[in-house]
C-alpha cells in the first residue's frame, strides 16, 4: 500500500511528468528531462514515485541514444527500489546521470513549498 506521502506528492508529481510529456510532444528533450528532474526531487522520497522517475528517465536515455545516462539510470533504479523505503535519498538531488546520485543539492523553493506541504498533509 502507498504511502500518505506518496498519496499526497502524486498530483504534482503527475504535473511534472505531464509538462514532460508535452515537452517531448514538442521534440524539446531538454526541457523533456527538465520537469522529469523536476519530478525526482518531488518523489524522491517515495519509493513508488522514485522509481517510477527513474525509469522514465531511462526511457529518456534510451530514446536519445545516451548510453551514459542509461546506465547512470540502471545503477539509480536499484538504488531507489532498495535504499528509498530506509530514507537514504540525497535531499534536492535531481536523479541524473550528470551529478553524483549521493549529492545533496538545494531545492527550487517553489518544489520544496510542494514538498513541505505533502509531508505535512496540508
């Protein structure tokens, strides 16, 4: 069963990934990843979210032929599966294969009111 987390981030998860979809609708794989990031740092703390984005962004890697990234993607989707339920996720860390997936980094102010609020169920 989800948690109440994962219950209350999911709608803006769910935005995130839908901005993604219309940016990959629109051929733009830059802002495509964009709000796929932007996803992670909502999720991240919710195994299901975690690496339902994950996967995705492997999805992604995939489709732009970026080896680097697809298998930066394979070593974070198990590590989601595995290390999330226990809480070692890097707060703010935007789930590429371009930063280190053990570096905290800060939170867009607008995602981290997002955050607060699913965490407090406001």
């Amino acid at each position: 069963m989800q948690g109440s987390f994962t219950k209350r981030i999911a709608s803006y998860v769910k935005s995130e990934l839908e901005s993604s979809t219309r940016a990959r609708s629109a051929a733009n794989t830059q802002k495509e990843f964009y709000h796929l990031e932007r996803a992670h740092v909502l999720g991240q703390e919710s195994t299901y979210w975690h690496v339902k984005v994950h996967f995705l962004m492997l999805m992604w890697a995939a489709r732009n032929y970026s080896v680097r990234e697809m298998l930066g993607q394979i070593f974070r989707i198990v590590g989601a599966a595995t290390k999330t339920a226990f809480g070692l996720v890097p707060q703010g860390n935007t789930g590429g294969a371009n930063v280190s997936p053990f570096k905290k980094m800060p939170i867009a102010p607008d995602l981290a009111a997002l955050v607060h609020k699913a965490k407090s169920g406001v």
